[in-house]
C-alpha cells in the first residue's frame, strides 16, 4: 500500500529507494470507518492525511449549525483543516470517512523533518500547495460567477467518480443547490 504514496510523490519529484524509506519513516498507517471523524472541530490537528483508500468530506459548520461542504478527498488526495494544521491551532472544519478509509498521516513536527532531512520534499509539498491554492481559486471563481448548472457540470468533467461515489444530498450541499435541482441536472 505504501507504494501508493511513492508513485504519488515520484509524479513530481524521483525518489531513491533510501530516499523514499527515509519518506515513508515518516508517516503512520490509519484506518476509519465510514462516519468516523479524523478531525473535529475544536480539537488539535495533528495530521495532514494522504488518502490511501476511500473518501471524506471536509465540512464547516456554521452559526446556525449549518454544514457546508469545502472539500471531498479520494485516492491520492491530501486533507486536513490546513489552517489548523500549519498555524498549530484548534480545528474549525471536520473531517468525515464516507467510506471505509485508510489515510497515511503525517504530523506537523514529522513535515518539518521531512523537509528539513530531504529537501526536495520541500519541492514537492510547494508544488501540491500550489495546486490546492489553484483548485481552491477555482472553486471560489466558479461559486461566484457560474450558475449551478454549470457547476455541476464542472464537478463532472473534474472529477466524474466523485459523482458516483458520493451521495446526491452531499452533493447538492457541495454545489450551493437543493437535492431536487441537483437532481434535474443529473437526469
């Protein structure tokens, strides 16, 4: 399973098989069960989650204790309340298993000896940085000036697994639209 993580890295940056055990020697192996949580609010963040197996959803609550979905993370995804995680501070989103899910986690203090003990990881966690800024850009743009049709249509071309794997409901919160619109557009 641990080779997944390789291929994923080698995408951006070759590894040495030193080099890769040296990488490995840093993560945990974590398994979860669908509804478990990874992260709650309020709680520290302590990992950035490489999904091995299986899907989450990343979810901010509101005031009026509405959900809103940020994220879904699958295979080869990255998730975690980044902003939590990097500043060291309590979580303000969740992480939820929407299915059985294995996730190699890396903690915060592991990420800094990483990067500081093979420097090109620094290269590679810059580069996913700057797609996740990208995506996020992306999504922000799309919320602000596309119509939801659109959208929908854009998750599909994105990411079409997604589509199947994750409940219509989610979805519709996902897109900003009711369950029956959603369904309309997927007819």
């Amino acid at each position: 399973m641990q080779e997944k993580l390789r291929q994923h890295i080698e995408k951006i940056i070759p590894l040495n098989d030193d080099e890769f055990a040296f990488v490995w020697s840093h993560f945990t192996v974590k398994k979860f069960k669908k509804h478990q949580f990874l992260i709650q609010v309020g709680e520290e963040v302590k990992y950035s989650h490489f999904v091995a197996s299986g899907l989450l959803k990343l979810v901010y609550t509101d005031d009026m204790e509405k959900q809103h979905i940020v994220s879904f993370a699958m295979e080869e995804w990255w998730e975690s309340d980044y902003y939590a995680f990097y500043t060291q501070s309590k979580a303000t989103l969740s992480l939820e298993c929407l299915e059985d899910t294995v996730v190699f986690c890396l903690s915060f203090e592991d990420y800094r000896k990483l990067c500081d003990g093979l420097q090109k990881m620094e290269r590679f966690f810059l580069e996913k940085s700057n797609f996740g800024f990208l995506g996020s850009q992306r999504r922000i743009i799309s919320l602000l000036t596309s119509s939801a049709q659109e959208r929908y249509e854009q998750l599909l071309k994105r990411s079409p697994s997604l589509i199947q794997r994750v409940p219509k409901s989610l979805l519709a919160a996902y897109l900003g639209v009711s369950r029956e619109t959603l369904s309309r557009f997927s007819r």
